[in-house]
C-alpha cells in the first residue's frame, strides 16, 4: 500500500475540487479523495484557515469550493511534482 503525503491529500483535494467545477460537499470530497471523515473534516477547516478553500452553506448542505490561491498552490504543486519526478524522487 501507497502513502501518501499531506501535501499529496491536499493537491487531491484540490484537483478534485477542480475537475468538479470548483465545488462540492463533503461527502463527494472523502469519496473522490479516498478520505474518510475523521480526516477529511479537519483538512477541510484547515484548507479553509488558509484560504485555499472557501466554505458556504447551501440548505443543510454545506459547499467546498476552490479559491484562485488553491489554484495558485495547485498548480505550482504540480509543477513542483513534475520537477521532482525529473529527478527521480517520489512525494
């Protein structure tokens, strides 16, 4: 079995988020990012804290979706991880 990293979980996330128009609940996000919720809950608030994800309330459903500065970050992971790849190196 593959670990993986945080910063892997969270470019998950992201890349998630992403490929679902930006936004979803909890519940899709612990499904697509193979988390469950014991875990994918306080990753959530932190994503939140540092404003790499927005949270709103729709009904009682409650509404993930990607910033510009999670973009940002996704992106540059992913450069980053190309970069290391070149090298040999796993993350």
């Amino acid at each position: 079995m593959k670990y993986r990293s945080q910063l892997t979980i969270i470019a998950d996330v992201l890349n998630m988020l992403t490929d679902a128009a930006g936004s979803s609940n909890i519940t899709t996000i612990m499904q697509k990012a193979n988390l469950p919720y014991t875990r994918a809950s306080p990753l959530m608030a932190e994503l939140v804290e540092k404003g790499l994800v927005e949270r709103a309330n729709n009904g009682d459903a409650t509404i993930f979706t990607i910033t510009k500065k999670g973009s940002d970050f996704l992106k540059e992971f992913k450069r980053f991880e190309m970069f290391a790849e070149g090298l040999g190196l796993q993350l």
